[in-house]
C-alpha cells in the first residue's frame, strides 16, 4: 500500500490555509483535478444534448462518462443504472412520489431514527399521503446503536419500503444492512439505503449491501455539489415510471432526470472518482480494480485517526462522547461539553484554526432519541485527506476549553 496522506493534502487548494478541517460530513473539500475538470466544462463549452454540433456532443459524453464513474465507484450493474439529481434529498422525495404512487391503506414502511431526515421524512409524508402505516426502529438511548433485529421484527407482509441508513451521519453507526435488507427482500420489499456518509468511507457493492436503491452525494467524496446519484439495478428502475413532462425521454435512466442536468458537475464527478481511484499510487488496472485497492487504503487511514479521535476524546474530562465503542463505524466523533453549548464550542474551536459542525446536522430523529434536543452537539468528522495534526489540534484545542 502507498497512501501518502500529505501528498494527497497537496493536491487541496483549501487545505493550504492552515486550519484543520474536521468537518467532512458536513461536506469535502475538492481538489485541483475537480476544480479544473468543472472550470473545464465551461472553458470549453458545452449545449444541451441533442444539438448536431460538437457543443452537444461533448455534454453527452460528459453525462456518460459520470455515470460510468459512479456505477465503478458503488459497484452498480451497469451505468444506465446511475439516476443523477442535484440533491439526495431531492432525489429521496422523487423517488418517494414514484413508489408511494402504488402504496394503499394497510401497506407498511419502516424507517429508523438513526437517519438523517432525508431518509426519514419523505417516506412519513409520502406513506401518510397514500394512508399506508409507518413503522419507526428506535435507537439504543445511551449509544445511539441501531440494532438489526429492531429493524427485521417491524418487517412484514405488507411492508413495501424499508429505509435506512448506510452510516450514521450524526454518529457514524453503520448498522448490519445485509442483514436488514436480505429480510425485506424475503418480504417483497425494496430497500433505499443512505449512503451519503456510508459511500466516503467503504468499499461500496450496492449488490453486496441488498440495497435495492443507493443514495450517495459527491460533495460527500470530494467532489462536487449539485451532484447526487441514486443507484440501483436495471431492473428496479425498470418497474418505476415517475411524472415527466411529454417531450422528456421515457428512457432508464433519463426519465427520473428532472429537466437539465449540471455538466459541469458532472464533469467534477468524474474527475473526483478519478482521484479516489488513484488515493493509492500503487493501485493498478481498470479505474474499478483501482477504486477497490485505493478504498481499503482509504480505510486502513481513516481507522487508525479514528481510534485516535475516540480514545482522545474518552479520556478528556468534561467531553461526553455519544456513538459506539467498536470500529464497526465511520471517523466521525459527535460530543457535547460539560457547561458549554455546542454553538460556544464550536465557535472557540474556530477561533484556534479547528473546523467542526454543531447542532443536529440533520439527524432530527436521532438528537432527540438521545435526549439532546435541537441544539444538538459537537461533530469531528474525519476526511480521506485528514492527518494525525488534524486531530491533534482538536484534543489539544479542546483540553483547553475544559482544563
């Protein structure tokens, strides 16, 4: 293996300001290659596809050439399997409309309160529409661990969709998805996994993980924003036909595209699974072969700064750490502190050159499940390009605040 962190740090223009950047989960930071391949896009030129001219040519290769990017990077079937949208949560409440179209009185769906509210709230309001019950899995009060068996028992013959996240963006929990998703495929239901904080930090194989649908963001990995994909097998979009205008392809995977797509982004998305692919400078063969070697790098990196962040922050005195103990997780630390609102924490952390989310980050059911309400706390997430001084900083920083 040959992960040389500081040489992936250069290739960052934002990382040049000195701070540490623990703030991943809320989104990456982009590197060179992104920002030449969106700045490209429009240099260059590009029209709306369907033009006889080389302006229109070239957006629809760009529209190609992402979705085979991504179908690499998640292990999709097949790039006509890649649906892009602006937003995971734009492209979750699409999908929701499609689905909650064929649901009826007595028709169930359960979602579970480790998600963020993207993956939590479409699916109530469209299962409330349609009259179908919802069924909500808890999460263990004190850890915020989601158990397996408390998402099967909720399954059942008139389960049409399960939800559920890939990773907790808030904890970093990632729960037993083959598990949950083999049993809702039993009972005839599809599964839409989150894999906005899931995609970052694994190897991805949609097939491996049963998710009938996969959701991931790829400002989440480095590359740009208005940029989300949902994946899933042929087939499942197949069996799926969402409102469209009358002129708009009828075609998988344009049909679910609303309107025109971002080239530029998606520009910025290739080039951003080009550089995942080549974190590893030893990785060798097809950009797939490549992504597989330099994910498991990735992995080995980030656990080694992730045991560091958590037994850092276990033994500061005045820090209450929420999550698991395991290694079963992504680096992302959530704490509160003793005395202080997390905003105040957040802002003195600032101030010393430390970058951190605070608040709820989105995971509504999952603050209030573990009884801290709205204001939330304090999360360090950890990134691909993040080093042991990154994490250093913070514990120093924080010994600080409550010394």
């Amino acid at each position: 293996m040959a992960y040389d962190v500081e040489k992936i740090r250069a290739q960052y223009p934002a990382l040049s300001d000195g701070r540490a950047w623990l703030d991943g989960a809320a989104g990456t930071q982009v590197p060179q290659a992104v920002i030449d391949a969106v700045a490209d896009a429009y240099r260059i030129g590009v029209s709306n596809q369907g033009g006889p001219y080389e302006s229109s040519r070239r957006a629809g290769g760009i529209v190609a050439e992402a979705r085979a990017a991504v179908a690499d990077l998640v292990g999709a079937p097949d790039p006509a399997c890649v649906v892009f949208g602006p937003s995971m949560t734009a492209l979750t409440y699409r999908f929701a409309s499609v689905l909650a179209a064929g649901w009826r009185p007595g028709d169930e769906v359960v979602v579970t309160r480790l998600d963020h509210d993207a993956n939590f709230r479409p699916w109530v309001q469209a299962a409330r529409r349609a009259g179908a019950t919802v069924r909500v899995a808890d999460i263990d009060p004190d850890t915020g661990e989601l158990s397996a068996n408390d998402v099967i028992e909720l399954i059942g013959d008139r389960t049409r969709l399960v939800a559920v996240t890939a990773a907790s963006n808030l904890l970093g929990i990632m729960p037993d998805l083959p598990r949950i998703t083999e049993r809702a495929a039993e009972a005839g239901a599809l599964s839409y996994v989150d894999g906005v904080q899931h995609c970052p930090h694994a190897r991805v194989r949609i097939r491996e993980l049963g998710a009938d649908l996969y959701a991931t963001s790829a400002y989440k990995w480095a590359g740009p924003h208005l940029a989300a994909v949902v994946a899933a097998d042929h087939w499942t979009l197949e069996t799926l036909h969402p409102d469209k205008l009358a002129p708009s392809p009828d075609t998988v995977p344009d049909r679910f595209e609303l309107g025109t797509n971002s080239f530029e982004a998606m520009a910025g998305v290739t080039a951003a699974v080009r550089h995942l692919a080549e974190l590893d400078s030893d990785a060798d063969g097809s950009r797939a072969d490549k992504l597989d070697t330099s994910r498991r790098a990735v992995i080995d990196h980030e656990e080694g700064l992730r045991r560091m962040l958590f037994e850092g922050l276990d033994g500061l005195g005045g820090v209450k750490r929420y999550g698991p103990k395991s290694s079963d997780c992504t680096p992302t630390a959530f704490f509160t502190v003793r005395g202080t609102s997390p905003s105040v924490v957040a802002d003195k952390l600032a101030a010393r050159g430390v970058n951190v989310s605070h608040g709820h980050s989105y995971a509504w059911e999952a603050v209030d499940a573990l009884g801290l309400g709205p204001e939330g706390g304090v999360r360090a997430s950890l990134s691909h390009y993040s080093n042991a001084e990154d994490v250093r900083r913070l514990l120093d920083a924080l010994g600080e605040l409550t010394g």
